[in-house]
C-alpha cells in the first residue's frame, strides 16, 4: 500500500483531481492546469500553458488582482477557501464566471511555484449579480429624479450622506459632515421652521415622518436652491435613532409657483379695482343727478335773492326742489350701502301685479325699445313681503335685457306671468319673464349670473349677478331656463306675506 | 325773427325741472322732453334756439340722437351734458359737432354762457341756410343754355371760346352773361362764382 502510495506522482495527482488547479509561476504564469480547469474555463492544455493568470480575470478586477497578488507574493502562506478568496475569471468564450480559490505556495529551491484550487460558485454570482443590477437600478433612478440620500444619526450627530447632495452642500470630498456644518448651509429664516419638522418626527408618540422644504446657500458660488425633504425617523427601544431620507431639489418649481402666485395677485388686484371702479361709478351716478339738480336750484334762488325778481311760486319750486333731492340723494345712499354692506332689509307686503305694472311703466317710458307685452298675472294672488324698490328694479333689469335681447326680432313678444308654487312644503310666489329673442346656449346660461360677465357691447355684466343678489336677500331665488328654442326664461320666486 | 327756445333732453326729471328754473330766470323759453323718443316725436321744422341732450339716458342715449339729427338734418346746435366727461365720448361728440360739454352739477354763469353762443350759432346756421336756399330758387331761374354759359364763365374762360365751345355767337353769349348776372343779383364775375360755389355746396 505504501509503495503504492509513493508511486503516485504529482503529476497524476495534479490531473485526477475532481476540482480544477493551476500551477503557475510567481511571475503569474501558468506552468500546468489539470484538465478540471481547462474544461472549467474552456481552454485546452497547450493553449493554458505560459498564459498569464492575469489574462483569466475579468478586465475590471485585474488592478485589484494585481494588488493581491503583491501581497501574497511578499507573505506567501496558504490560503484556504473559507477565507472567502473569490474572483471573477473569464472563459475562453468571454463569459464571466465567478470562482472560490485557494492559493498554496510551493517552494522548491529557489523556485515559488503557486498552486491554485478553484470552484465555481455560480449560483452566487446570480445573486450578486441581481443585487448589483438592482443597485444600479436604484442609483440610475435616483440619479434621473436628481434625489439626494442622507442618513442622520442622532448619537454621534453626524449626517451620511451622497454625492447628488454633497454636490448641492458644496463639499465635494466629505462622506460624512456634522449636524451643524450641514444646518451652517441652510439658509437662516428657514432653519427653524426645519427643526421644528424634526422635532415633531423625532417625538416617539409620532409616526416619524419628516417633510421641510428649505433654502441652501451654497458656500462655494453662494448660489441659493430650494430643497425638498422627506424622510423618517427610526427608533431604537423608544428612542430616535436615525432619521433617514431624501432630498430633491425644487427650485424650478417653486420659481414657477411664484411666478404663478404673481400672476394670480394680479388679477386679483384688477378685480378688486373693478368692483372698487363700479361701486364709486354706481355711487356716483346715485349722487350726482340729485347734486346736479340742487346745485342748479341753489343757484336759481342765490340769483333771484341778489335780482329780486323772481316769482314766489318759483321761488317756492326751487327750493322744494332742493329738499326733495337732496333727500333723494340721501335714500339712494341708504340704500346702496344697505346693498353693500346687507344691513337689515326692510320689507312689506306688496301687491306683486302692482310692483309688475311699475316696472313696466318705467320700461315704457324710458324708450327702451319696442315690445308688446303679454300678461298672464294670477288673479287675487296673496301679497308677498318684498322691498318693493329692488325687487322693482330686478323686474326693470329684466326687461330691458329682454328688450335688448330682442332687438332684431319682428314682433317682440315679452310674457310675463305669475302662479303660485310649492317649494320644500311651502307656498312661494313665482315671476316668469320670457322674451322670443335668439336666447343663449348652456355655456352661458351657466355664467350669466357671474359678475361682470356680459353678452353686451358695453354692458359692464353687474346687472344679473346683482338682481340675483337682490332676490336671495329677499328670499327667494332666481334662476335661467336655458333650453334656448324659444328665447330666455328667467324665474324669480318670493315668499308671501304673513 | 322767432324767439331761441331752448330744448332740454334729461331722462331725470329734477334735472329738468331745476335746468328748466335757471333758464326760465334768465329769461328764455325753455321746453323739456325726458327722452330722445319724445323730443324727435315732438320735433317741428320751425324749432329754433338750441338742444341740451343728456349724455346717458336710457334706450336712444345722447350721441345717438345727436346722430338721428344730423341725419334728419336737424340744425339746432347741440350741447351736452354729461355726469363725469369722459374723453373718447367728447371727442366723439365735438366730431359729430356739438357745441360744448357741460359737466353736472352745471353752474349758471356756464351754462348761460353757452347757451348764448349756441343761439349766435343757431342763428347763423338759420341765415346760412336761408341765403342757400335763396341762391338755389334764383339758380333755377336760369334756362339751361344760360347754366352751360356761367359754368364755362366762372372757370375763367373768355366770352370768345365759350361762344366757340357752344357753337354760338360771342355776341349771344353777352347777351346770355347780362341775363345771368341780372337773374342772380351778382355784380360782377367773383361774384357769381361765389355763388355758384355755394349752390354746389348745398345740392
């Protein structure tokens, strides 16, 4: 058995092994591979002979390989496989394959021969592979969203962070900065509104989460950016750990918010100066035809007084004239601001066929336009509690938009009719006003009440939104038919008196 | 001559009334008319003096029935009278050839002031008008020969090639310029193409 033993040389030892070997030079040049490893990496035994191991290794790891290779060149002791030597080597057809190895110096004479064992550990290599994929993945994704990564550590107070936000930090070199270096960039206004967000995250009875938005002031270029936040914070046994997250940087978009806020103060602004614009116009036009007719009767009597010569009858006239206005002046006041501000309204029992015929009357006599109107007014209908005045001047209103409206028409037919109707259990009066004029279509049926919105010219578009104001303080409501075949239909309702 | 009345269009009836005072005091007559409809319905062709046409009113505003008169040719001078002037309107108001712009509440020296210069200039456009028509009957005396002969002789031409141009003698055609001159009333050739100029002008 002994001699059996010795007669087995390294040779056939070296080419029976069931694991694939190499022998190879400390130059790094192989001597002998046993056929396990030509197979492994594809090569046949001429072609492996003097070929430098290096040339075996993928091209990425051949720096590191060298390296390696220094080292155990200097100290050159075993290595087993359980320390975990692993490599990548490329067969002959290109393919990476990923090896455990073992390296045994052997040392004959002045000779270093190494001695290298491998197995394929493919299966591994899927993995790493996976996970490398998948860490591109997330570094690619990360990168196209311009996200930043950081970590905080609250017991040593130093942040990790990466390079999308070491960049915008200005400090390019540091893997890791102090709290207070990194709260240094931050720009002073936004720094406590952002602790205050931390501290909220880092109270155990939170859910953890953190979002700020904050100024950075780069140190380099004093550039500012606005930086978006998010992350939580991780406890340890009730305790705030970490708190880890991402930033994003959002200046464009909060450039074009604020630009978007400017825009809309602006139109805000002009609003606000046309309501202002038409409440002077409208209280001006209240005022200044009683003031036109006082001033002008003050004058009458002044001169009468300096030429004595003027009838008392006129005398008389003239100054009645002046009390009446300016008592008119002072009602129309009242009641625009009473309008204005909704003070209390007052209201009466009114007998609404009058208060139709009223407005008609002045409809009529304004010379408005011509129409032939068609009544359809219930007989005895109870009185209804109303003021009489606006609710007058929400009939004038309507007629003459119907009157306008039918401008072009042959015979203008306005049909106005009232009846009774139940609405959520109780009895309200309904007005209908109807012209046989073009109409209009849904789009503005929808708007018509709108302020400022008009079909007309020169029509500033306060009529209806104010008449549907009037109504509703009255306590009814008003609305459009808007199935246009047949001209406008407008409704108003009123409660009836006690 | 008739007596200038002056003509109020105001929808507001104070207005009226207190406008109506002060020009009754200042000694005119004044007749009031609370919108464009009833002033154009009771408009006369023997109406004198001038019109205060308020500028808003409601249906027919003020420009346009200043419009309506122009059209109707309606002569009486127009002025206004406006709440708070506004400019784009009072041009368009000059252009159409009102007289002038009184803002509200109006003072009584102003408005008289205006007043005034509006009958000088109702005045004027009466004489004006009447001298046109006069210009325009005595024209229509010509036979039609001597219509030929003075649109020749107003153009400068000589009493030899208007003859030579009509085919008439230049004797005849002296005949024909001593009847032109007697029928219009001219005195001499300026005078008469005055005459004719405005005769064009009023056809």
């Amino acid at each position: 058995m002994n001699s059996t033993v010795k007669n087995l040389n390294f040779r056939t030892v070296f080419d029976a092994a069931a694991d694939a070997m190499l022998l190879t030079e400390n130059t790094g040049h192989i001597v002998l591979a046993n056929p396990t490893a030509q197979q492994l990496l594809g090569y046949s035994a001429d072609e492996m002979k003097g070929l430098a191991i290096e040339m075996l290794i993928a091209p990425r790891y051949r720096k590191q390989y060298r390296y390696y290779q220094r080292l155990f060149l200097n100290r050159p002791v075993k290595r087993s496989m359980s320390v975990g030597n692993e490599l990548i080597a490329l067969n002959r057809d290109g393919k990476e394959i990923l090896l455990d190895i073992s390296l045994s110096p052997i040392k004959t004479g002045q000779q270093l021969f190494i001695l290298i064992l491998f197995t394929i550990a493919n299966r591994r290599l899927d993995t790493e592979d996976a996970l490398r994929s998948s860490e591109e993945r997330l570094r690619l994704a990360k990168q196209a969203a311009g996200l930043g990564i950081f970590d905080y550590d609250f017991k040593r107070n130093i942040i990790y962070w990466d390079r999308q936000m070491r960049k915008l930090w200005g400090k390019h070199s540091e893997k890791t900065i102090s709290y207070e270096e990194f709260v240094a960039a931050i720009h002073p206004e936004d720094r406590e509104a952002r602790q205050a967000a931390i501290d909220k995250a880092m109270d155990p009875n939170s859910n953890g989460e953190f979002k700020a938005q904050y100024r950075i002031i780069n140190p380099i270029n004093g550039v500012e950016r606005w930086i978006s936040a998010r992350g939580r914070v991780y406890f340890e046994a009730g305790y705030p750990h970490r708190l880890i997250g991402v930033t994003r940087d959002v200046t464009e978009q909060r450039n074009i918010q604020k630009k978007l806020q400017v825009h809309r103060n602006e139109t805000e602004n002009i609003l606000k100066q046309q309501v202002a614009a038409c409440t002077a116009s409208a209280i001006a036009h209240e005022l200044n035809q009683p003031l036109a007719a006082i001033s002008a009767y003050s004058e009458v009597v002044l001169h009468a007084l300096q030429n004595d010569s003027f009838s008392a009858d006129n005398l008389k006239r003239a100054l009645e004239g002046c009390v009446a206005q300016a008592q008119r002046a002072g009602r129309s006041l009242h009641e625009l601001l009473a309008f204005l501000q909704k003070g209390e309204l007052m209201t009466e029992r009114s007998n609404l066929t009058d208060v139709i015929h009223g407005a008609l009357s002045i409809v009529y006599n304004d010379g408005y336009g011509r129409f032939h109107p068609i009544l359809h007014l219930q007989q005895n209908l109870p009185a209804v509690q109303c003021n009489r005045t606006q609710i007058q001047k929400v009939l004038v209103n309507l007629f003459r938009n119907a009157i306008e409206a039918m401008r072009n028409i042959d015979f203008p037919i306005l049909t106005i009719t009232t009846t009774v109707q139940t609405v959520n259990d109780k009895d309200v009066a309904v007005v209908i006003v109807q012209d046989n004029g073009p109409g209009f279509d849904q789009v503005v049926a929808k708007r018509i009440f709108e302020p400022f919105f008009t079909t007309k010219p020169s029509g500033i578009g306060m009529g209806l939104s104010i008449s549907r104001a009037l109504i509703e303080d009255n306590g009814g409501q008003l609305w459009v038919d808007s199935d246009a075949k047949t001209g406008a239909k407008f409704h108003f309702t009123l409660p009836f008196g006690p | 001559m008739q007596e200038p009345t002056v003509f109020i269009v105001d929808d507001d009836a104070a207005v009226r009334d207190s406008l109506t005072l002060m020009i009754e005091q200042a000694g005119m007559h004044v007749q009031s008319f609370e919108n464009a409809k009833t002033f154009l319905n009771a408009y006369q062709p023997n109406f004198f003096g001038c019109v205060i046409i308020d500028v808003k009113m409601p249906g027919m505003d003020g420009l346009q029935l200043q419009e309506e008169l122009a059209w109707r040719k309606i002569l009486l001078p127009v002025i206004f009278l406006t709440g708070h002037g506004d400019i784009p309107m009072s041009v368009r108001a000059i252009k159409g050839g009102a007289i002038d712009f009184l803002t509200k509440p109006v003072i009584r020296e102003k408005l008289l002031i205006c007043v005034r210069a509006a009958f000088t200039e109702a005045k004027k456009r009466l004489s004006d008008a009447t001298q046109n028509r006069e210009i325009t009957t005595c024209l229509t005396k010509l036979t039609r020969r001597e219509r030929e002969v003075m649109l020749l002789a107003v153009q400068g031409h000589s009493n030899k090639e208007i003859g030579s141009y009509l085919g008439i003698s230049y004797r005849t055609v002296e005949i024909h310029k001593s009847k032109i001159m007697q029928k219009t009333g001219a005195n001499n050739l300026l005078d008469l193409a005055r005459i004719a100029r405005e005769s064009e002008l009023s056809e």
